[in-house]
C-alpha cells in the first residue's frame, strides 16, 4: 500500500496534528475497535469496519465534527486520532481521542490533547471544550488534567467500566486555563 505523506497541521514535541488519512481507516477501526478503546468508552461491542468506512466521507465532509490524525514527529507514523464535536451556536465542543494500543503509557494522550486544545481556542476559536470520561479511568483523568482540563461534574451511574456501573467524570477546558506554550502562537511568531 502506498503511504501518503502526512499534511502536518500543527507541531508539538514528539507529535504533530495532521490530516486524516483514508488509507488508514483500516488502522482507526483497529484503534477504535481494541478491548481497551471499548472499555475505556463504556461501549460493549465493536463497530464494523463497513460502518466506519461508510462513515468517513459525511465525517470528512463535516466542519461540525474536525478529526485529526495525531502523528509522531521522529517517524512520522500515525499513533492516534483526536476528534471535536463542535456547537457552533455555543462556540463549544465535545473531545474524543483514540490511540493506538502499542502507543498507551507513552505521555502521547498529554501532547496529542493539549495540541488539540491549542487548534480549538486559538484556530477554530471556541471557547470551552468538554468531554466525559469514565472515572475508573484513572491514566485519562490524569492525562486530561496534564493538558488543561479540570473537572467540572459527574454523571452517576452512567457508564460501566469490566461490566460494573461506573460513574462518568464530566471535564472542561476554557481558553483563559490555557497557559504556557502555545504551538499556534510560535507558529505564527508570537511565543
């Protein structure tokens, strides 16, 4: 199979965020489909790959819903995708991300979102960013937290973690917590 170059979007240490690529779908639905992706959603069965194929035109095609392939930079090999389900009347979003399995426990979560973040306020210019994680989680929390999310709530009882009901944490990001280096604003030559 011929390997496209990836479109980098934007740069940060170890990764980059790019252009999601069709020829990886097979990967995705690999990533998405892995007993700890499952679990770390709460869902219990896996998509098939016809429905995620079937699925990424109206996705490419969605400024709603932007997907980025997160990308090491020293390989430039696909490791992750981050997603956001944006509001536009409320200039919110929801945020997913899926990583790829042999890539868990590597810091990748931290980068991949808080570069994810930096494209949402400073491009895209939302204004909150929110997503739901399920509170055995304890790594996502932690990770969550390292880019910039606080928690904001709980659902109770909402979600099941080894097949027992577990809450869901809520959690949120607003542009004025985002501190520190910006990968946008050294893009653009302003620190």
């Amino acid at each position: 199979m011929n390997q496209s170059t990836p479109q980098i979007l934007l740069r940060g240490d170890q990764l980059a965020l790019g252009q999601p690529r069709r020829e990886h779908l097979e990967k995705y639905h690999r990533w998405e489909n892995d007993p700890g992706t499952v679990l770390g959603y709460g869902n219990q069965w896996p998509q098939a790959r016809e429905v995620r194929e079937g699925g990424w035109g109206g996705q490419r095609a969605n400024h709603n819903f932007p997907q980025f392939e997160v990308i090491r930079l020293d390989d430039m090999a696909p490791v992750g995708v981050t997603t956001l389900q944006v509001n536009t009347f409320a200039r919110t979003a929801e945020f997913v991300i899926v990583l790829a399995p042999e890539e868990r426990g590597k810091g990748y979560a931290t980068e991949a979102t808080r570069l994810t973040l930096d494209w949402a306020f400073h491009l895209g210019a939302l204004r909150m960013v929110h997503l739901k994680v399920l509170e055995p989680n304890i790594a996502g929390i932690k990770a969550y937290e390292r880019a910039g999310f606080q928690q904001a709530g709980r659902l109770r009882e909402s979600g099941y973690w080894l097949g027992q009901v577990c809450d869901e944490v809520l959690m949120d990001a607003l542009v004025q917590d985002f501190t520190g280096s910006s990968a946008v604003r050294a893009l653009l030559g302003r620190g």
